[in-house]
C-alpha cells in the first residue's frame, strides 16, 4: 500500500469514517476513496453497496475487474437504561460485533456487577453522550420509560448522523413522548427517524426476546437499503405500560427503569 494512501486510511479510521481502496486487478494501481468522495466517484453505486454490506470482495466494472477494500468502523450501539432489557441486549450486540455503552445516572442500576464487561456510564445523558461521538455507525436505543432521562438523550441522538433511533413504549407512550420532543424543538421529519415500539414485530415479550428484536430492527436498518419495509407500524406487539404483563421479570424491567 502507498505511503500516501495509508495515511488518508488512517486519518479516516482514527474520524470513524468509512473509505475504500479501490485496486486495479489488470494493472495493480491503487487509489483511496473517502466515503464523503463516494458521490463523485465513478463507482458509487457499487462503492454504497459495499460499504452497507461492509464487506471487501471482487467487482467487475466498465473500467475492468478491481477489488475493493473496505474499512468502515466498527458499529457501536449507545443505549440508556441500564434495565434488564439492558442486561439481555449488551451480550447479543456483542456477539454481533458493536461496542455497546450503556448510560445510566442511577448507580443501583449501572453497576458492574449487571453488566460485566460492558461500559458503563453512571452519568446523566446530557454529560454522558457528547463526549462519545455519536455518528452514523452509531445505534441508538432509549429503554428507561424515564422521560428525565430518555428524552435528552433522544434529542441528542436525532441532532447525530446515527443510523438507527429506537424507543421503548407502547403507542400511547411513544405519542406522549412525541409532543414532548416537539416541544422542546424536534421536528417532525426528525421525529420520525425514532422506532418505535422498539424492535421488529415478532410477538416478543420476555427481555431476551425483546433483545432480538430490538437488534434484528438495527441489522436491518444497518445492512438493507429499505429496513423500514420490515417493521410493521406497531413495531414488534409491545405491551402498553399500563397494562397486564404477562412475563414477570420484563414487568420487573419496567417497574426499575421508572415506568
């Protein structure tokens, strides 16, 4: 790899921006591709394709046969509520590859002995979140039902480039939380970036299955062009707050996050 071409690599990585080397097969040449260049590039298309699948491989092209090398950061996902929703979702991100935060101001909650391995941050979102730079390889998912604590941290996160927003709560609380970020000034094109209820409409109820779904929706919007098609507009069937709970341990989930 040129000297010069390893650095603008590098320079990428340490932003967390995606780029590509791009190699001729015929003739060896290599040259680097931003992601912010990608629009310009005479291979755009096959460029996003590659970079929402994040997979390196061969292409044949109108300029001949190149392989394509791609870096894109690793994904993270961002979660408030160290719930035990929490509990369940950490381990399955991590057995897809994320880095997974979760913030919390309540210390009873975020405790290293709930979530071993995990980073946690026992402050409030609106010192917690920026400095960890939120971006566009960044999942963010609101568990709390803590409107003290949920709603700064959603604003913050529909203010980034992230590519997935999702929200505990069933219709009646997602509308309530709704007029209260409109007030506080969200609009409602960003407003409409939040899933909610969270997750993909598989019938989950316990907090493992709900985990599925909640990472199931994020792979989707991560890797499919149009993720949205997948969700039904209930979301995944989540039970309203105020209801009956059928499952004792996610019902413990909800009386803990404050609900």
């Amino acid at each position: 790899m040129r000297l010069d071409i390893l650095k603008s690599l590098n320079a990428e990585r340490a932003a967390r921006r995606a780029a590509v080397i791009v190699t001729d097969i015929a003739t060896g040449a290599q040259r680097f591709v931003a992601a912010a260049d990608i629009d310009a590039d005479p291979l755009r298309d096959i460029l996003h394709s590659r970079l929402r699948n994040g997979k390196s491989g061969m292409e044949e092209t109108p300029q001949g046969r190149v392989f394509l090398t791609v870096h894109v950061p690793p994904p993270r996902l961002v979660v408030t509520g160290a719930v035990h929703i929490s509990q369940a979702l950490a381990p399955v991100a991590g057995l897809l590859g994320y880095d997974v935060t979760i913030v919390d101001p309540r210390t009873a909650f975020a405790s290293p002995e709930r979530f071993p391995d995990v980073k946690l941050i026992p402050q409030w979102p609106d010192a917690a979140l920026p400095p960890l730079g939120i971006d566009r390889y960044t999942a963010f998912a609101a568990l709390t039902h803590d409107p003290k604590i949920d709603d700064p941290a959603l604003l913050h996160a529909l203010s980034r480039d992230c590519f997935y927003i999702g929200a505990l709560g069933s219709k009646k609380t997602h509308a309530r939380r709704l007029e209260r970020l409109k007030a506080q000034g969200a609009t409602e094109g960003a407003l409409a970036r939040i899933h909610a209820p969270i997750g993909l409409a598989i019938g989950a109820v316990s907090p493992g299955e709900i985990a599925i779904a909640i990472m199931a929706e994020i792979t989707a919007s991560l890797r499919l062009a149009a993720a949205a098609s997948l969700s039904s507009p209930g979301g995944r069937g989540q039970m309203s707050s105020s209801g009956p709970h059928p499952n004792p341990s996610l019902g413990e989930s909800r009386v803990e996050a404050g609900a």
